[in-house]
C-alpha cells in the first residue's frame, strides 16, 4: 500500500489541528529520490501560518500513514517555533501539559505522544 494525495492532504490536515484549526496547507509535488523507478511519489506540505508558507515538510508514498504522521509531526515540531505567531511554541504538545515538546514514537499503525519525563503517553490513529 502507498500513500495518495487524499490521505496526505488528510495526514497534513490532521497535524496542523494540533497547532490551530485556522491554518491553511499547501500541497506540492515534490521531486523524489527514485532510483529504480519504483513510482515512488512525494510530497512537499506547506503549512501557511500569517499568510505565509513558511516551510516544506517532505513525505513520500513509501511511508505508512501512521510514519508520515509522524513525519509531519516531527517536522512541525522542528520548525515552528521558528514562526512568528508560534515563536518558542513546544511541539506537540507534552500530553501531561508541561512546556516542553512530546516525543513522537512509531506504534504499530499509530502515532504515539509521549511525555519524555513519564508524564503520560497519548495515542493518535491516523485519520487515513
Ligand atoms: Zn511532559
């Protein structure tokens, strides 16, 4: 099974609720690495925040939903705090609340939330 451009449209959809519900995302193909012509397609996700698409976040039809999840996940969390609506923003969100980012960990076909200091594990289901 691949990817297709409805389940990274929902995956993407899917991460950037966790940071707001308002923010608009930009889908482009991206150029893939694709030696023995697999087929392989990706993907670059923008996330526009204050208007802008402020950075590229690349998965490709190889990745599982829950690993691409993941991904956009990881990516958000690398860069966000970059912005300046969520400048120094910790992400995604520690599941026991506390200020500091969660770790994002790889469970079967889902997406786990953890608190790196035990404080608690949430887990995501991808929405596709
Ligand atoms: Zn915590």
């Amino acid at each position: 099974m691949t990817l297709s451009d409805p389940q990274v449209a929902a995956l993407a959809r899917q991460a950037v609720e966790l940071l707001g519900p308002d923010i608009a995302i930009t889908i482009e193909p991206a150029s893939s690495h694709d030696p023995y012509g697999f087929g392989v397609t990706a993907w670059l996700v923008y996330p526009v925040i204050d208007r802008r698409p402020e950075f590229g976040l690349h998965v490709d039809s190889t990745m599982s939903p829950a690993r691409a999840l993941a991904q956009l996940l990881d990516g958000l969390g690398e860069h966000i705090g970059e912005t300046e609506r969520f400048r120094g923003r910790a992400f995604p969100p520690c599941p026991a609340g506390h200020e500091h980012p969660a770790d994002v960990v790889l469970e079967d076909d889902a997406v786990l939330l953890r608190c790196p200091f035990g404080g608690g594990t949430s887990r995501i289901e991808p929405a596709a």
